[in-house]
C-alpha cells in the first residue's frame, strides 16, 4: 500500500483518504489472518482514485467489496463491525 500512497503524500491527503488507509488496514488484516499473508495479487490492480471516490462518496461497503473481491477473502465482516463501533 505505501507504493500507492508514497506519491501522493505531499498531495492533499482528504478524509477519504484516512478512510480508506483504515478500510486497507482492516482488509489486510484480514488476508493475513485468512491466508497467514497479506502478500496476495490484486491490491494493485484495485487500490486507484476510483477507490477513493467510492470512500468519499460514502460507498464504504462498495469500496470494501472491490477490495476484498480482489484479494479473494471470503469472509465479510472485518471493517464493517469495527465502523459500527466506532460510530463513523
């Protein structure tokens, strides 16, 4: 994830942006717990401005399915219950 982020931190960096670095945390997570690696194919093919659209719209289940879809994690849960704690 830093390849994706590094040229853009001298960028404004929005609260899509926080959002979606905490959602790529949770998933992450998530295909390391399933797969005992976060190394899988697809993060970069998904992670793109598109992405963050989806984020900023509010698209926050959206966004998570494409990313989930393209690591191939078959759970569905991670983020979504640690957003509803949290209150976002």
């Amino acid at each position: 994830m830093s390849w994706w982020i590094r040229p853009r931190r001298d960028a404004d960096i929005t609260d899509a942006h926080e959002v979606l670095l905490d959602l790529l945390s949770a998933v992450r997570d998530e295909a390391r717990e399933q797969y005992g690696t976060s190394e899988r194919s697809g993060w970069e093919l998904v992670i793109d401005e598109e992405l963050v659209e989806l984020v900023a719209l509010g698209r926050i289940d959206q966004a998570e399915d494409r990313l989930r879809a393209a690591v191939a994690l078959t759970r569905h849960d991670t983020f979504r219950e640690e957003e509803t704690h949290s209150g976002r």
